[in-house]
C-alpha cells in the first residue's frame, strides 16, 4: 500500500498489483518537484501498474489523465485505484474528460491514439527495468506490467520512445519523462526528440526528453 503524497487527493491510499516495482513516494515526489506547476496539463501514463503516477498528476490539477496497460490482472487494481480516488471514468467525447484507461499494450495504444490525432503536455514511461552485465542467471526484471521475461526488455524503453516520437502524440512544448535504472544508457537524440536534462536518485534515473528547437 501506497499513498497519494499530495495534492486534493493527498493520503489516499493506492494499492500495489503482485509483481510490479512500483514508483515509490520520493521517486514519484521528484518527478513533479521537477515538473513543478501542471495544473490544466494532459498526462499519459505509460506502463500504467498501479496508476501512482497518473493518480499523483490528477491530485497536483493534470486536467486530463491517460493510463496504458495491459497486464489483466494489474489492471483490476488500477481501475479500482482509479476509481477510488478519482471517481468514475469518462471516456473520450464525454462531458467531463477526468481520466481513461487504455487496456492494451504500448504499442497499440500509442498507434490508437496517434490515430486520433491526441496531444499530451506530459508523457510518463516507466518500463520493466534491464540490470545490464549481469550474468544471464542473474538478470532481473521487475517493471510495473510484471515482466520477468529478461530477452525482450533491454530495448524496450528505447523502443518506445522510438514509437513515442513516430506518433508525434507529445504536445510542441510538452516533456517525456523516463524512469530507467541508472546504467541503461539513452540516446542524446531520437529523431526530433533530445534529451536535455537527467536526475538520478539511487538506482534510478530519470531521462526527460523535448522536442529539439528548429
């Protein structure tokens, strides 16, 4: 069990799926300490698990909030976290958009809603992490979907920022925040991404990427 470190929802409790490593307070603390004021702002939450991230954005004003996950037994506890706190959904086209949940993979709902046309101020990715040079015995994978399936998990983070930047669904002045352990490396540049600034708190580290300046 978690809680909601501030905001309208401050104190409320969010519950934690079986399995997943979840954003903890002071990591989670961090990311809109930096993000400071984001009252009105849309938010996507990628690798939803729990939805603590998306359910803090809601709690500091995010207007509209987007959770992406598709691991079915993780998602019965988010739905319940985000009906609990933020009350019910309303699904695109309704008269009070607060939040939705998108209950497929990444990929899939990254190409839906570049289908759509959707714009997000900020978009939050907190994949399965890869422990690199370890031995293959030894390689551990925790990620807020539950994957344990070490082979495919290097590159994803990677991968979905590539996917990310192919749908163009980040608003022009909007930020992309990727939570990662703090030896896997990023790229300074993803095609019209860039990398700008990096903030590490013990094991983690959190790369936020802009769209670069023409």
């Amino acid at each position: 069990m978690m809680k909601v470190t501030t905001g309208k929802f401050k104190g409320r409790n969010i519950c934690m799926p079986k399995g997943i490593r979840p954003t903890q307070g002071k990591a989670r603390k961090a990311i809109f300490d930096i993000l400071g004021d984001i009252a009105g702002l849309s938010f996507l939450e990628l690798f939803a698990g729990s939805g603590a991230v998306g359910i803090e954005a809601a709690s500091r004003g995010a207007q509209e909030v987007v959770f992406v996950e598709n691991n079915s037994n993780v998602l019965k506890v988010l739905s319940s976290n985000a009906a609990g706190i933020l009350g019910t959904e309303y699904l695109p086209g309704g008269r009070q958009v607060a939040y939705y949940i998108l209950a497929q993979s990444v990929e899939s709902a990254l190409a839906r809603l570049g289908r759509e046309k959707k714009k997000f101020d900020l978009i939050f990715l907190d994949p399965p992490y890869y422990i690199p040079k370890a031995p293959r015995s030894e390689t551990q994978v925790a990620g807020h979907s539950g994957s344990t399936a070490a082979g495919n998990s290097e590159p994803l983070l990677k991968k979905t920022l590539q996917t990310l930047e192919g749908y163009a669904i980040l608003a022009p002045n909007g930020l992309i925040i990727a939570q990662h352990f703090k030896k896997e490396n990023l790229p300074d540049s993803l095609g019209v991404l860039s990398l700008f600034r990096q903030y590490r708190y013990a094991q983690t580290l959190l790369s936020l990427y802009r769209k670069k300046e023409l």
